[in-house]
C-alpha cells in the first residue's frame, strides 16, 4: 500500500529523535550516551532488515547484506549525528530508509546482485570535536589519526572519547575498504535548502557536493575598566572580531555563489564593564568553485595581518579544515535519475550546499546522492522537516536503484 513506508520512516526519525541531550530540537553528538542509544535503535531494525551487525572502531554501525559468492559491495548511509538543537532527518534519514528499502525488495522477492552494506556514520557534523567525517574517511582509506588528538570543549580528546565508547582508535586505518570490491555509494539527504519545495519535486539528485574550508581566528588585545579606560588606544578584542565578521559577510557577497559564515564567536572576561581581551571564533567559506572559497580565505589571512597593525592587535588565525568540491558520478547518478522517474519524480538536478560523508567517499568508490524535499529549506533546527509521502516515494527510488544495479 502506498505511503506505508513513508510512514513506517516517520515513525522511526521520530523515535530517533527522542534519542537527544535535552533542549529544543535534537542534539546526539558523537561517542556520547545518546549516540549510543541511537546504536541501539539502529542495530535492531538492521537485524530486522536480516543483515548482520557491527559496530567498527571507527564508531560506524555497519548492516551487511552478503551478497552471492565474490559480489562487490555497494555502500548505503549517512551520519547518526546532529547539530546542537538540530532537526530528526539530518543525516539519521539516509541510514533508515535504506533500510526500509532492502525490507520492501526483501518483502517483495528481489534478490540483490550484490553485496550492501548500510553504514551510520558517528560524526559528520565536526560538532563535538574540530574534524569529522572519521567514518567515511577511515574506509575510504583518507582518515588521518592526528585528530585523535583533538579535544572537545571540555578537554575530552578524541582517543580518550573513542576509548571511552569501547572502541580501540589504533585500528582505524584496518577499517579501510578495497576499491576493486567497491561498487559504489548512495547517500540519501534531506535537502537542507529550498530547491525542491520551489520546484514541487519530493526528489532530486544531487551534481555536485560544494568545496568547504574553515578557519580558527584568535583575537588578543588588552582587557581595561569600561569606564576609565581612555577609548584612544584600546585594544578591544571584540572591535578586532566584529571587523573580521564584517570582512566574512562583505568577501562572500562580492562573489556570486560564495558563502561565508563565523559560526561561532566567545569573548574574555565576557563581562559587561571590561573591555574584552581575546576573541575566538570560527570562519567558513563554501562554494561550488574551489578557487574562489580559497581566494576568500587568503584575503582574509591577508586583512586579518592589516587589521592587527592597524589596531595593535595579536590575530592569529589557521586554516583547520579544508574539502574540495566533489563531482557525483554521472553514471550512477543516470541510474539514481532513473529510479526517481520511475517513483514518479521529475529526476531533478539539485547542487549541494552542504558537505556529507559522501564527499568522503567519493575517494573510494564512484559515489550519488539523493535529496529529499526540505519543507521552508530549514535545516539545523528543530523545525526540520520531511513529509512521509516523500520519504515513501525515496524509499521506493532506493529500492529500485539498488535492483537495478
Ligand atoms: O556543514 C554541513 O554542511 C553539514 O551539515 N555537516
Ligand atoms: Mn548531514
Ligand atoms: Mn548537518
């Protein structure tokens, strides 16, 4: 019956999502209480899916359905986890309706010419801890184990949070996966913007995942009494910030298709009668050309310097995070285009704006991604939504993509 699938997703994104550290909307950051309980859920509609269960020590809880003696394996997933006060499909979405997917070819007799393997990545977000993508970077073989040493903002280094969660961080780099038993990898999304509620489409497929570097900018100058230090001669950490944040907005309108973005910003003393004397803060710039987001981060660095002599400011400011543009590939994207036709979708183009775990696995395997319609475009927020017709129709598209590998 139609949209009892649709409706079977909602159930568990709902359920999922009660699976949050309290507050508005949901927040399920990696290796903490609640991603394990989201595990859990996991694990046991894998099981009822009839593939087995693992959970790799890179925190990926892996299903595998063992295809016919020496099939490759095609890959399925996304991320388990969210943003702070984030929404129920980000992420979590492309793990549960793959599922449901191999539970309808399964209900309806189809047997797969391949091996699959459904993955829930732990972190995507970069939340927690200053990097992300471990998951997919670990099979794709591009994971770098010097992040291990980064902390969260309680100290908690990324080893010790892993250790904690019962896995063994040393043994990431085993994790990676053979390319020549790579078939490919389907990341199914919610959109996250406005391009198929404006186009009346529940589906799209996504071209192309945009380019992402970001920055970490301290800011020192000189704390003061409010109301006895002269203004001539302050050096206000703040004053120094707030012109960097200026400089982000002003250098990501000059270019068309350019995003830029200080997503977060802390100040010291933080006191209403002293002047601050540090600033930290985070610069993103996003694009679907790489050579205008790096453009825009060496302008930056360079009027970061000017701003500090003008001032007599100390900023320090490193790029700590960079991913090119990734190209999905056409050839599984004819296939995905044919599957959302056939679901009943127009098979419309959509770029993404947003970074994924499969731009990460795009450096093991040929790799599609699957938007479904995001109501308003929001995103990252608790008002996130999905409808169930569309979930149902995705569900049916996925199912038809992999029968037709
Ligand atoms: O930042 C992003 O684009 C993704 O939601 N992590
Ligand atoms: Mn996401
Ligand atoms: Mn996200």
């Amino acid at each position: 019956m139609r949209g009892k699938w649709g409706a079977e997703a909602a159930r568990r994104l709902a359920r999922l999502a009660e699976v949050s550290e309290p507050g508005p909307g949901v927040t399920r950051l990696p290796f903490k209480p609640e991603h394990r309980a989201a595990l859990d859920l996991l694990s046991g509609w894998i099981a009822e899916a009839g593939l087995s269960v693992t959970l790799d020590d890179a925190g990926t809880l892996v299903g595998r359905h063992e295809g016919p003696p020496g099939a490759r394996t095609f890959y399925l997933g996304s991320h388990q986890d969210s943003v702070r006060e984030g929404g129920a499909y980000d992420g979590i979405m492309g793990v549960v309706l793959p599922l449901l997917a191999l539970e309808k070819l399964r209900r309806d007799g189809v047997s797969l010419p391949c091996a699959v393997e459904v993955l829930a990545f732990a972190d995507e977000e970069g939340v927690r801890f200053p990097t992300a993508l471990i998951g997919s970077r670990a099979l794709a073989g591009s994971y770098d184990s010097a992040v291990l040493e980064t902390a969260d903002g309680d100290g908690v280094t990324l080893r010790a949070a892993m250790e904690d969660f019962g896995l063994d961080p040393d043994r990431i780099p085993e994790l990676k996966r053979p390319r020549e038993t790579a078939l490919g990898f389907l990341e199914t999304h919610i959109e996250q913007g406005p391009v198929l509620e404006a186009a009346g489409e529940a589906l799209g497929v996504v071209t192309a995942i945009c380019g992402i570097e970001r920055h970490r900018i301290t800011v020192t100058g000189k704390t003061g009494h409010a109301g006895t230090l002269p203004m001539a001669g302050r050096r206000d950490a703040l004053v120094g910030a707030a012109a960097l944040v200026e400089e982000v907005r002003r250098l990501a309108l000059a270019t068309p298709g350019l995003r830029g973005t200080v997503g977060s910003l802390s100040i010291r003393p933080n006191v209403v009668n002293a002047v601050p004397r540090e600033a930290l803060m985070t610069a993103e710039f996003r694009a679907a050309d790489d050579a205008d987001r790096a453009a825009a981060g060496r302008a930056l660095h360079r009027f970061a310097a000017e701003l500090a002599a003008r001032e007599g400011l100390q900023i320090d400011i490193a790029r700590s995070y960079v991913q090119p543009v990734q190209l999905c590939d056409p050839d599984l994207s004819r296939r995905l285009r044919a599957s959302v036709m056939d679901s009943g979708g127009r098979g419309m183009d959509v770029p993404s704006g947003a970074t994924h775990d499969a731009s990460a696995m795009a450096d093991l395997c040929p790799m599609a991604m699957l938007f479904v319609r995001c109501r308003g475009g929001v995103s990252h927020s608790p008002d996130e939504y999905a409808a169930p017709d569309d979930l149902d129709m995705a569900i049916r598209a996925i199912a038809h993509f992999l029968a037709s590998l």
